[in-house]
C-alpha cells in the first residue's frame, strides 16, 4: 500500500498485466519491424521506393503490433478512467 492508496486494486493488476503484454508486442513484434522499415528507408533511393522498403511498409507484422498496441493504449486508458472492480 502506498499510503491510503492500495496498489494492488483489481483494475490496476489489469493494468500491469495490459501494460507487460504491450512491453512484450513492442520487444517482439514493433521494434524488429520498426528497425527493418527505417534501414529500408535510409537504404533506399530518394525517388522511388526500393523493393525492399515496399516490402518493410507492407509487412503485417507492423500492422499487427501498431494495431495490438494501440488497443492496449486504449484498454488502459478505459481501466485507469473506470476502475472496474474498485
């Protein structure tokens, strides 16, 4: 407890537990796309994109992860706004 303040309420657990999961999205999925796409980016010509930058860009693990951490975000914010379970 910090104070009067109970840290380990049931909505703030969830929060942990959205929060390690976003963590682990970013590490596995997020920053190994991100890396790609901007090598690919710095690698590839100013007029046109290479193959391989198309490539980068249109790789669904990319989407995949921005999507998933984006639903954490708001998932969090709803648990932090509503505090289910008090």
């Amino acid at each position: 407890m910090a104070g009067e303040f109970d840290l380990l309420r049931p909505w703030l657990i969830a929060s942990y537990v959205v929060f390690a999961i976003a963590m682990g999205v970013g590490v596995l999925l997020s920053d190994p796309w991100a890396k790609r796409l901007g090598e690919a980016a710095f690698a590839s010509p100013t007029d046109a994109p290479s193959g391989e930058l198309q490539a980068a860009i249109h790789d669904r693990r990319g989407h995949i992860g921005s999507t998933i951490l984006m639903t954490m975000i708001v998932v969090i914010l709803f648990l932090m706004v509503v505090k289910p379970g008090g």
